[in-house]
C-alpha cells in the first residue's frame, strides 16, 4: 500500500494517515466496496480521493451538493490533482469541455450530482469508460440522502442501485458522517451494499489535547489558559445562564472578544452573536450546553468547561466542536468537587426511576473517575467508548504526570525538554540547526510533534540539495503543497541568507 501513503504525502503533505483512513483505503483499492461512517472534520473525501487515484481509470463521485463539489474540485486542483465537476450551473460549452477530458480518460475524479448520473447522455460515456476499464470506483458522498430517513431525500440517488448492475467489478464506496441505524440498513439496501465492509469511525480525536485544572482562582487560571489562544475562536461552557451572562461580560471587560449565548436570549441577540461567531476571527463564544448542535465552524481552537460535565459522552461531545479541521486544539476543564455533589443531589432527589439514577450516577461516577485520574486522558476516555488506545503525549497527565500526592493545577504545556533534547543530539552545520531550531520553533507555537512541521527525511533531502525552490519543496516526500504554502517561505528563507 507503498503506493496510497506516497500520494497522501506528495499530494497532500500530510505525514501518515488518520483514524480509520488507511483501512478504508487499502480495501477499496484493493477492489473491495465499503459503507464509511466519519464525522465531520475526519477526511472523509481522502478515502475516496486517494483510490480514485491509486487505481486506474476515473473516480466517479456522486456528491448531491453544489457548492461541496466545487469547494472539493478547487481544493483538489490545487494539489494538482486532475478533478472536474459537471453540474447545473455550467454552460453547454463548459459541460462539453469536461465531458471531453471524461471519456479520454484525462481525469482522476469527476463530481457529478445523482440528476447528472442518472442521465443518458452521461451513462453513454461511463459505460464507454467501463469497457476499457477506465472507472477507477463509485463514491457516494453524504450517502444518507439515499434514506427516506435522510433529511434531504432524493429521489435520483435510488438510481444508483443500479450501478452495481451495470458495473458489476467497480468498487463504490458510500460516505457519510451522520447515519443511524435505520438510515444505515437504507443506504446498504438501496445500494445493494450487502457485501461491502462497514467503517465507523474512532472516536479518538489525536488533535485534541485535553488538560484539567482544579478552581483555585479560576479567573486567574482561565485568563492563563486564554492567553495561549489569544486572537483564536473557541467556545466557553459554562452551567447557568447567569454565569454564560457574567464570564461574557468579565472577557469583554478583559478585552478579548467575547459574545454570550443561551435560550434566555432574545431570538435577534441570539442569532447575531452565533453569526459573529460563525463568521468573524477570533471570537470566544460563552454558552450554555446547548450551544453547538449542527454548528460547523472547523477552525475552533479550544473548548474550555468551566465545571465539570455529567457524563463523558457530554464532554465529549462538547469538547468535540474544537478541532474539526484537524489542526492542534485545546480542551480545558476547571474542575470543582462541589460540582459533583450538586449533580448527585440533584440526581437522586429528581423523578427519575431507580434504574435512571443508578445509570446518571454511573456516569457521573465515570466522568469524576476521569478528571481525578492520573493517567492519560485521551486513552482514558477511549477506554470509555471501547477503544484501545496508548498514551497520548499531549495530555497534561501525559506531559507532567502529577505527584499523586499533590496534583498541581497547571496549564498544559508542549513537551519542551524532549525537543530540545532532539536538537542538542544533531550536530548539525548552522543551516540545519536554525532549520532545526525553526521546526522546534513550529513545533511548539503550533502544539504539534516536530515531524508534523518537517520530517526528518525531508529535512535531510533539503539538506542534500545544493539548490532548493518553491516546486522542489511541494514535491518532496513529507511536505507537498500544503506544508509548502505554509513553511516554505520560511524554509527558503533560512537556506538562502
Ligand atoms: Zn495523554
């Protein structure tokens, strides 16, 4: 599978693959069809983008949203992949140029919507491209609009049953990130994916670093926390709306940008401060638990709970709205003991039946477990959903494991002494030790390993070079164009004063 890591990596300069990647992208290259269930933010499109392209032919990709096809076709056009899209918003000339590439086998991927599909004139080039093996797969992007269950049914996505009829030897590959059960039976059924192998996604988050501090001065300790994000969005919870009113009002008086959110709102007031959160820079939204469902802003930096949550399926769904896009992000916890004796009272003096207190209390006693342990937090919650898991390194047990007799409330903090150390070991010429000390550098105002920022293979092949550009760099093994738009000015910079 040399082959799917080399175009990850040359394409998209991603160092090695995520979560259930990998397996998903052996089978379907492999000529196997798969059922991928992935929540937002997880690359989900790699498992279909990377196939299309390590097997031969075009990778047909029936995707029922506009704009998520364009975003998708820029995106891979400027990894120079060759993706195109046809749609209803084209003119006749543009549609003709496209499917003029199509059936001289001079794409990678082609989007189309399932209208598109289901077309003939459509079907005329596809099965053209079959007899010539010239179609690489199917995927069925946000697959749960086949379900009647699906929110945003489609009647053309039941032509798709029939694809594996016509084309009986073509892996298709259906994705989505929300399906429950019944949804999930539809989708197999309508694309008669019996046969087809079922990924559901880790719940393991590895961008997340998790740290939890105990009150002491909790203004004091948040600001501290806060002053490692300054100018980055992030979401704050906090119980009461009382309290969402009051810790807005204190971050507006500290001078960061800050906007209250909770159902005690007026409907107008609530609505713009979610719009000022959705779309300017940098804004701390403080909000009470419900703030969060069906919000899609990728690029939040940190979660932070001011009080401990529930249960662990409530952490984690909360904590899990920082992140999406996968670069490092912070979740923070203040923890007071009083919290869980007012949820314990709470719980037992409520209506619930003996066997709902018993379960709330169970996982009440589940999270407590977790905030008071002292060993990995990530791996602790992944052994909560099931999950194996080893030490994350990022986590604040992981990076100063605490004296069990005194557990300290400090801030999470990157783990500078084992980089530091990784510099001293090289004897490196001037070059590579400020290239190095520029990684380190990185490394720690991104809150990421040093190989994510340059891998070693990579920086001994620039350190090879006698001459290096911009195009060297994008098409070296371990950076590609994205860590190139990002790094190689810098990069550039250092070999060349
Ligand atoms: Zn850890």
């Amino acid at each position: 599978m040399k082959k799917s890591l080399e175009i990850l990596q040359q394409v998209y300069g991603y160092e090695s693959f995520r979560g259930n990647q990998s397996k998903v992208i052996d089978h379907v290259v492999a000529g196997g069809d798969a059922l991928v269930l992935m929540s937002t933010g997880e690359g989900k499109s790699l498992c279909y983008q990377i196939p299309s392209m390590a097997r031969a032919g075009v990778g047909v990709v029936v995707c029922p949203l506009i704009a998520l096809m364009q975003n998708q076709v820029l995106a891979l056009k400027r990894r120079g992949v060759r993706a195109e899209y046809l749609h209803s918003g084209m003119t006749k000339a543009e549609e003709i140029a496209v499917e003029k590439l199509l059936a001289r086998g001079k794409l990678d991927l082609i989007y189309v919507s399932p209208e598109r599909l289901a077309t003939d004139g459509f079907t005329l080039i596809l099965d053209q491209l079959y007899e010539h093996d010239g179609i690489s797969l199917f995927a069925i992007d946000e697959a749960h609009c086949i379900s009647h269950w699906g929110h945003s049914f489609r009647p053309n996505y039941r032509r798709l049953s029939n694809l594996a009829k016509q084309y009986p030897d073509v892996p298709r590959i259906a994705v989505t990130a929300t399906a429950d059960d019944k949804t999930r039976q539809d989708i197999v059924e309508q694309l008669q994916l019996e046969q087809a192998k079922t990924f559901v996604s880790s719940f393991d988050r590895p961008n997340l670093a998790h740290a939890v501090v105990v009150r002491g001065d909790q203004n004091q300790q948040f600001l501290e926390f806060l002053r490692e994000h300054e100018g980055q969005a992030g979401i704050v919870y906090c119980q009461l709306q009382q309290t969402v009113e009051e810790v807005a009002r204190w971050l507006v008086s500290e001078n960061i940008k800050a906007a209250p959110y909770h159902a005690g709102l007026a409907d107008d007031v609530r609505t713009k401060n979610q719009q000022r959160f959705l779309n300017k820079r940098g804004i701390v939204m403080v909000a009470t638990e419900a703030f969060g469902m069906g919000i899609d802003k990728s690029n939040v930096r940190f979660v932070a709970l001011l009080g401990m949550p529930r249960s662990l399926e409530d952490y984690y769904q909360q904590v899990g709205r920082a992140g999406r896009d996968g670069e490092p992000a912070h979740a923070w916890m203040c923890f007071d003991s009083k919290d869980v004796i007012r949820y314990r009272r709470h719980i037992n003096s409520s209506d619930d039946s003996r066997q709902q207190k018993k379960v709330k209390n169970a996982k009440l006693n589940a999270a407590l477990a977790w905030v008071e342990s002292t060993t990995c937090r990530r791996a602790g919650l992944l052994r909560y959903f099931g999950e194996a898991a080893e030490d994350c390194g990022t986590c604040d047990n992981c990076v100063e494991p605490p004296n069990l007799v005194k557990k300290r409330a400090s801030q999470w903090q990157p783990p500078i002494e084992n980089l530091r150390d990784m510099i001293d070991a090289q004897a490196c010429d001037a070059r590579r030790e400020e290239l190095c000390s520029w990684r380190v550098e990185m490394a720690l105002s991104n809150r990421v390993p040093v190989f994510k920022i340059l891998p070693e293979t990579a920086l001994n092949q620039i350190m090879d070079r006698k001459k290096l550009t911009m195009n060297d760099l994008e098409n070296m093994p371990g950076i590609g164009q994205k860590k190139a738009s990002l790094y190689g000015g810098d990069i550039l910079r250092i070999l060349n004063h």
